[in-house]
C-alpha cells in the first residue's frame, strides 16, 4: 500500500479547511472540529476511532475520560502527550451519541487523516480500537483482541500497532496479568522500546 499525496500543501493548511469542512452530516450537530493534539514533530502517531463528548466541546482529541487513561499509560513508559506523540482520529467530528462513524463520514474526512500521516512521517502508528484498525486493514478479519501488540508494516515504512482503544479499558478495571489493562502496558512498554531500538 502506497502512502497517498496529500491534497493539501501543509497541515496547517488541511487543518484550516477541517475547520470550515461540511462534506458529510456531522457538520450539522457538531460543536467544534477536533483536528488533532500533541506534537507535529512526534515520532509517534495515535488515531482513534472519533472524538467524543468532551473532545468535541474543548476541540482536543482523547481529552475525556478514555483519553486520560491512555496519556496515563504512556506516560508511565516515558512517552509524553506535548512532546512524544501526535494524536488524531479517523475522522475530525463527533458522531451524536458517540456511535461508531459511518464509511461515508470515514471516506468524507480520510483526505485529513492522510494529509496527517504524510507531513508528519511518523516512525509508528498506534490503531486504537477496531475502527481504527480498519480504516488501516480493511481486509483484516481478526479482532482487536487478536491483533494487538503485534506489529505490521505500512505502505509510508511506518510500523502499525493495535491497541484496545482506551474506552475499552475503562470498562475492564483489573490490572491482574493478561487483562486488558495489563495487556496494553505491555504494548506501551514495546511502543517505547522500538523507537530506541527500531527493527527491519
């Protein structure tokens, strides 16, 4: 897979017509465009599946309770939110009710997300949750909880990472080996042990 030409010049550019962008219905019950957080010259891209309700009212990504966890796991490996990492999302506006975003609205914002992908070159991309594995994998038959923690490489020569997506987590408290919780410390942990030691 080739890493597409992004239509825009630069992302401040994309951003900018993010902004004002009516190509599908979410521009309708939207507060704000949620565009993307952190740094632009992160090594490490996060994408989620869409903002949700504290995203869409502050027009920062993963800002809600979800969100913090995960900026908390990464954290605990070493990885800062302003310094180490790019977050965005598959798509830049909430969906009403927070529920899953439609291929239409996922097709309507894919020109931001690879204007994204291709000014920020980043080394690694971390697939939270199963929309965003897809809209990565379309073909993948296998669930998240088989997917994750195992890397694969994309058409940009970044290497993709699923992870659950932090919702998730915040539904499954243990931190007991082989939880959920537990499983994505050890994803974390290996996120921050490539870009020291990057592999073929």
């Amino acid at each position: 897979m080739r890493e597409k030409t992004p239509m825009f010049q630069s992302l401040r550019e994309a951003q900018a017509t993010c902004e004002t962008c009516n190509a599908c219905e979410l521009a309708q019950t939207r507060t704000r465009t949620v565009f993307s957080g952190g740094s632009p010259n992160a090594k490490i891209m996060v994408i989620g599946e869409a903002p949700g309700k504290d995203e869409d009212a502050q027009g920062e990504p993963f800002v809600g309770r979800s969100g913090q966890l995960l900026m908390k796991g990464f954290a605990e490996v070493g990885l800062e939110r302003e310094k180490d990492l790019y977050i965005c999302n598959t798509i830049k506006c909430r969906p009403p009710q927070n529920r899953k975003p439609t291929p239409t609205e996922q097709h309507a914002c894919r020109p931001f997300l690879d204007a994204q992908l291709a000014f920020i070159q980043p080394r690694i991309i971390v697939l939270c949750g199963a929309t965003a594995v897809s809209s990565f994998l379309p073909h993948e038959k296998r669930t998240i909880t088989q997917l994750r923690g195992q890397w694969c490489k994309h058409g940009s020569g970044a290497m993709l990472m699923p992870v659950f997506h932090p919702s998730y987590l915040l539904r499954h408290h243990s931190l007991e080996a082989g939880s959920p919780w537990a499983l994505m410390k050890q994803d974390l942990a290996e996120i921050k042990r490539y870009l020291t030691t990057p592999f073929d």
